[in-house]
C-alpha cells in the first residue's frame, strides 16, 4: 500500500457523474488534466464500524490535555487551521509556568502577503504574481530577467516561482515544489516536464 492516497476509480467517475449533471457537455476522463486525494483526520466520537458512513462524523477539532500536560490536537479541517492553531496554542499558555499570558492572535494577523486592494493594487509586480503572492510579488520576480521565462512548454510557472519555493517558503523536496507550491503535480506530464527544473532550483540553493 503506498503512502500517498491515490483517488480511485469510483471517485472519479463519482465526481465526473456529479458535474456532468451540471454542465450542458458532459466529462469525461478524457477531459481530466490530473488528480489528487487527501485523508481527513476525524475525531472518534464513538462511531461504529458499519453503523453510519465516515462521511456522517463531524469535521469539528478538539484539544485535548492529558494527565502529564501534553496538549493535543484531534479532527478539525484544513481551512480552520488557523483556529485549530490558536485554540491548541491557548490551552498549551494556559496552563504553562511561563510568563506569556496572552492569548493566541492569529486572527488578527494576515497571511503571509496578504493585504487590501489598495496596497495590492500599488504593488510593483505583474498582476499573475500579485494575485498568488501578494505584496511578496516583488521579491518573488527580483533577479534577471530570465527568471521569468516559464520552465518548460505548457506550463505558466517561471524560474523565479521555484526559486522562491526553495529559498523562501520552505520547500525541501522536489514533491514539495510540484504538490504543494506550484501544484504542477496534479499533472503527472506536467510534472516530468518541469522535474528538470524543479531540480536545478534546488541545485542552485
């Protein structure tokens, strides 16, 4: 069994059957770029085995403390990490010897690049940069010219976009370029294409 969830044929034909339904030409695998699936952490709320789908279990996080003060994080979502994370790090400060009694402000603080309109709108970068990295745009594009060039026939993503994944978003393998960063590898011949170059990025760190 490998390591990495692959979507399965049902899922597929799931997923084409439920857009088709909605589109005047219906999909077919013909019309597929690529794929991906995921595994969702749930929390065992006492759900038994054949008794309800997986899909019927709450998405909802729980913090848990136990006996000898280890905090743990259980269930939650991929787009409330950022309230996991604050409700993690609140009960961790709570009960904690040191002087930091704080809460948690991760809600009040913007990702990284964000900002409002005005201030993107101000930016000095192609509006595809600026819409992907916000006001980090400009550090993204900064160098030669033929950063910008695309990597390889097909594909939008430039020479600076990989650099920046290696040297400042912290990509340290070539899955964490193609899966993660630039998402090229939803394409397995997208990604052989830009491989080569996904390469040299890290060779040149």
């Amino acid at each position: 069994m490998t390591d990495v969830p692959q979507a399965t044929d049902a899922e597929i034909d799931f997923l084409l059957d439920t857009i088709s339904r909605s589109v005047r030409t219906p999909l077919t695998r013909a019309d597929l770029l690529g794929t991906y699936a995921g595994l969702r952490p749930l929390l065992d709320t006492g759900h038994r085995r054949g008794e309800d789908k997986t899909a019927d279990i709450s998405r909802r996080h729980a913090v848990i403390t136990s006996d000898d003060g280890l905090v743990t994080i259980v269930g939650g979502k991929l787009t409330t990490y950022r309230r996991m994370a604050q409700d993690a790090l609140n009960t961790a400060l709570a009960q904690s010897d040191v002087a930091v009694r704080r809460p948690c402000l991760t809600h009040r603080i913007p990702l990284v690049g964000a900002a409002d309109r005005g201030q993107l709108a101000a930016v000095r970068a192609p509006a595809r940069f600026v819409q992907r990295y916000g006001v980090e745009a400009p550090d993204v594009i900064a160098g030669p010219p033929s950063l910008l060039e695309p990597i390889a026939p097909g594909l939008r993503t430039t020479y600076a976009e990989l650099r920046f994944a290696v040297r400042h978003e912290g990509a340290l393998t070539e899955d964490d370029v193609l899966d993660r960063r630039t998402r090229i590898g939803l394409s397995a011949a997208d990604r052989e294409l830009a491989l080569p170059a996904v390469r040299d990025a890290f060779a040149g760190v």
